[in-house]
C-alpha cells in the first residue's frame, strides 16, 4: 500500500513538473523565440531593396550608416 501510494504521488509530481514546463513554453510569445536578424542579414536585405528598385541610392546610403552605426 504505501508503495503504490508512494508510486502514485511520484507519477503526480512528474506530471505536473513536465505539464508545467509546456504550459510556460507554450505561453512564451513568437517574437521571444525568434532572434533579431544579423547585421550581414540586414545588410543583405538592403542591398536587395536598393537593387530591386524598392528605395534609391540615398535612401539605401541612409539606412546603411545608420545599421552600421548601432
């Protein structure tokens, strides 16, 4: 008896530990999980609106110094 009892109160235990576990992970919101892109990323996505036409030379010159300048 006390060894089923004992058994039972260790399954609760590691229930409710790995029960809270995703409950916290579950309730962290998308922008926590995901990471700020890279500067070469960055750099990279500029250029590409820079050569698709999206902003100008001067537009993309702007925003170049000021990403390089954080």
């Amino acid at each position: 008896m006390k060894t089923s009892l004992f058994a039972l109160l260790l399954v609760t235990v590691l229930t409710a530990s790995i029960l809270s576990g995703c409950v916290f992970a579950v309730g962290v919101p998308d922008s926590e999980l995901k990471s700020k892109p890279t500067l070469g990323r960055q750099l990279s996505d500029l250029k590409r609106a820079r050569d698709s036409g999206a902003i100008n030379e001067e537009e993309y010159q702007a925003a170049k110094k000021r990403l390089l300048e954080q």
